[in-house]
C-alpha cells in the first residue's frame, strides 16, 4: 500500500499506481473505517473498488441508503490520508447526501504520518 501514497500526495507529478495497487489501498483504508466507525447509518463508496457501511445509528437495508459519501479512489485515499478533508472532497468531486454523511469526517483521516 505504501507504493500508492506519493501518487495521492501528488498526482500532478507522480505516476498513477498499478490498478490492483490503488484497489489495495481504497479497500484496506475502507475497512479500517469500517472498523474504526462500526455501525451501519453511513455509506462510503469509492467505485468500483469498495463500499461500507459505518458510523452508528439508525440502520438501512434495502436500497439506496440516506447518507452515502461517494468519490473517485483518489479523492478517497487523499481524504483518508488527511490531505483534504470533506469540504476538500467535495471540491474534488465526491458526493456527500443525507443528514449524517458528514459525520464521516469525525472518522477521517484513517491512516496517519503520511
């Protein structure tokens, strides 16, 4: 997984990693999330790499849950890696709907000393 974060640090001037590398990262970082922050009121998404459900409270079933935070792997990984937080986020693309979406920034950054 260490092989992606100079590319998420800065995308402009290092290559993209392997697919598989990325897909690594987005899915070990998610599940620490999803083990940090268990519960099942908010969705994270990072297509088509990975989904969980996290964050204490009332919990979905069926369909499209009420508080999903969506975005690209890199959006993804630079919010989970502390370069940007959810306002970033939001600037860089991701989707963030529902009441309780935004909690997701208490649990956030998942890794540190990046």
């Amino acid at each position: 997984m260490l092989d992606v974060w100079p590319w998420v640090k800065d995308p402009e001037n290092e290559s993209r990693p392997s697919r598989s590398a990325v897909a690594a990262a987005v899915r070990l970082t998610t599940a620490q999330l999803e083990q940090d922050a268990p519960g099942h009121s908010v969705e994270v998404r990072v297509p088509p790499f990975a989904a969980v459900q996290c964050i204490e409270g009332s919990v979905h079933r069926r369909g499209t849950p009420p508080n999903v935070v969506q975005c690209d792997a890199l959006t993804w990984l630079r919010l989970a890696g502390g370069i940007i937080d959810l306002d970033g986020a939001v600037t860089a693309g991701a989707e963030v709907s529902g009441a309780h979406a935004g909690d997701v920034s208490h649990w956030i950054p998942v890794v540190r000393g990046i």
